[in-house]
C-alpha cells in the first residue's frame, strides 16, 4: 500500500513497498516536473550546523512570502525558545532574497523544534532584584557581506527579557 501526500506543490510518497513508491513517482514526473528530494529528514539534534561558515548566497530563490512567514513564527517562538535564537537570527537576515540554502537552514531549526519539545524557557518567581546584561561581538564574522556582529542578553529578576 502507499499513500500520497499533497500540500500545495509538496508531494510526499509514503509506503511499505518500494516497487509501488517508485513508479508512482514515475507517473508524476511524466505529467509533471518534479523535483526527487529523496528520503524525508529526521528530527535534528541542533538547531543549525555549527562552524559552517560557507556563504549563504547559494542556490535558487525560494517563495519570500512563505519564507517570511515561517521565519516570523520562529522569531517569535524564540522569545521562549532561547536555544534557537542564534539560527533564527542568521535566517532572518536573508528575509528579502531567501535561496533555497536559507529554507533548508528554517527546516533544520524546524525539525529540531520536533525532536525537543518542552524544553522551552521556565520564567520561575524570583526575589532577584539584579539586572544583568552579556554582550559578545563577532568582529567581521559575516562570510557573506563581512560585516560585525554582536549579541546581548539581558537578564531582570532572574528571567531573560531579550536578546
């Protein structure tokens, strides 16, 4: 038996005998151009690769408009999730001409989310009165325009506020 998936131009093909898999997919690419991504991806263990400082430039243009979105919901998920906040700021650089290698970085962060749930931020009550505050710079560290980078984070009452 296999089973067809359709979301909008996302076909996926699912099933227990290969034969039937592949000629189905067959069938499609007659009557259609279609694009073989291969098995489907398992959760990931990290939100993105990390000491992967090769240009982010590469490969073909995707939708912006379904790009943008995904990267909105995960600006705004990162509020709690902080784990994320590093990949989900280098993405939403790429906001106005995202390539398919910035996508792929989103599904990455995305399959993450999958593989940990429940690991978001705990706002505990606190009698801290203490403000704290951690900066770090990357001076040039942008491979794609070589510009500098900084983050902060800013602790109040012993709860993260922003970053």
């Amino acid at each position: 038996m296999s089973v067809l998936i359709v979301y909008v131009d996302d076909i996926i093909v699912i099933g227990n005998h290969t034969e039937e898999m592949i000629l189905i997919k067959e069938m499609l690419a007659k009557e259609f151009e279609v694009k073989d991504l291969g098995a489907l991806s398992n959760p990931s263990k990290t939100p993105i690769k990390l000491g992967d400082k090769r240009k982010m430039f590469e490969g073909s243009l995707v939708d912006r408009g379904r790009y943008q979105q995904l990267v909105r919901k995960l600006i705004y998920l990162s509020h709690t999730r902080p784990n994320i906040a590093f990949a989900v700021s280098l993405i939403r650089q790429y906001m106005h001409d995202p390539c398919q290698r910035h996508l792929n970085v989103v599904y990455r962060i995305l399959r993450y989310l999958k593989e940990t749930p429940g690991k978001g931020l705990f706002i505990k009550k606190t009698t801290e009165m203490k403000v704290k505050v951690f900066t770090d710079v990357d001076w040039v560290g942008s491979v794609d325009d070589r510009n500098s980078t900084s983050r902060y984070c800013i602790i109040i009452l012993g709860d993260v506020v922003t970053w």
